[in-house]
C-alpha cells in the first residue's frame, strides 16, 4: 500500500492508520447502540412494557457496547488480551470486597430489582413515603429509578422544584402512599427568623429614609 501513496505521507502511518481504526470502532459502538436503542423501542410499542424495564434495558446495553468499544480500543494500542482480563478480574475482586464490605449499598442495589419486579409505583407517579399513617412524608414525583436511588421532583409553592434522592431499601420500610393524581403542592420555604426578618426592616428603613433625603 505504501506503493501507491506519496513519500511524504509514509512518515504518518503510524499515525493515520491507529486514529482511523479508533474513529472506526467508535463509529461501529454508535452504531449498534443506535440499533439497540432502536430495537429496545420497537418491543417496548409491541409489548408494551414498564419505562422502568425500557430504561435498563438501554442502560444495560450501552454499558456493554461502551465496555467492548473501550477494550477493542486498548487492544489496538498493543493491550494484550491476557493484561485486559488480568486488570478486569482484578477490578472485578476489589469491586466484589468493596461491596460486600458496604452493605447498605447491595441492600438498595436488591430493592431495585424487587422494585422493577413488585412495581409498587412507576415512573412519574406521585408517591408518599410515610413514617407512619399520621405523619406527612416524603412527596414528590418520581422522575428517575437507578440501583441506588429513587429520584423525586418536589414542587414547592411559587413554581420552585428540588429533587429528592431517597434510597431504594426505604421503601421496604416504610408505608408508600401513591397518588392517584398530582397532589397539592408541598408546605412553602421556612419563613426567616427574627433576626432576619428585624435585619431587612432594618435595611428596608434605612433605604426609606436615603429616598426621603
């Protein structure tokens, strides 16, 4: 192939040739992700299934086609694959210890299935997360369900949002309310203390009285 290319371009071999296999590999995960994606779609319309399952679904397989992508890439670079499988199963070994070493994280990554498993709500439900039957909760609606956490949208009066990340062994724990529709809007911000309230009258007279100068 040299042959038949100019003598100025054979010092960028070494070059051209790894950026363009890497641009194609990259090319070739985008691709099949793209189908994936794609596909997941299709059987979700088809047989109608829970956002939840759809979201890791997609999350599952762009993992996957990331995770070859990146050791095809290591590969080309002269990574054996030997060194590849020593440094994975290492990680996999101190991954595997650190979990079993925190506990509270394996509890909620087991609720998770059990959550996409019993469905006790669903995505963008509105839900209450109760101490006890007398007691306001936790309230908000749910926007995201990952192995840790569930994620809820908290609307407050005056069109302020925050998000609340409650972990998944919580709701093994405690009473959840699900609302049948979008529930009235959470208790407004604390009103400011004392001080706060005296300090901006304060501020509020002294810039009365600079306007009445």
């Amino acid at each position: 192939m040299k042959d038949y290319l100019p003598n100025w371009l054979h010092g960028w071999l070494d070059v051209i040739v790894p950026v363009a296999e890497v641009a194609l590999i990259l090319l070739l995960a985008w691709a099949l992700r793209w189908l994936v994606r794609r596909l997941v779609a299709r059987l979700a319309m088809r047989y109608e299934l829970p956002p939840m399952v759809v979201m890791g679904a997609r999350r599952v397989a762009t993992f996957l086609i990331g995770l070859a992508a990146l050791l095809a890439v290591l590969q080309r670079f002269g990574v054996s694959a030997g060194v590849l499988w020593g440094a994975f199963t290492g990680f996999a070994t101190v991954a595997a210890v650190a979990f079993f070493a925190a506990w509270s994280v394996l509890t909620n990554i087991f609720c998770s299935f059990l959550i996409l498993i019993t469905r006790p709500f669903r995505l963008l439900d509105h839900i209450e997360l109760l101490e006890n039957g007398e007691k306001p909760g936790l309230r908000g609606q749910v926007v995201d369900i990952n192995l840790i956490y569930v994620t809820l949208l908290e609307r407050h009066p005056g069109g302020h949002e925050s998000q609340l990340r409650v972990p998944n062994s919580q709701f093994f724990q405690r009473a959840v309310r699900r609302w049948s529709g979008e529930p009235a809007p959470l208790a407004p911000y604390p009103a400011p203390s004392a001080g706060e309230a005296a300090h901006g009258a304060g501020g509020g007279a002294s810039v009365a009285a600079t306007d009445h100068d």
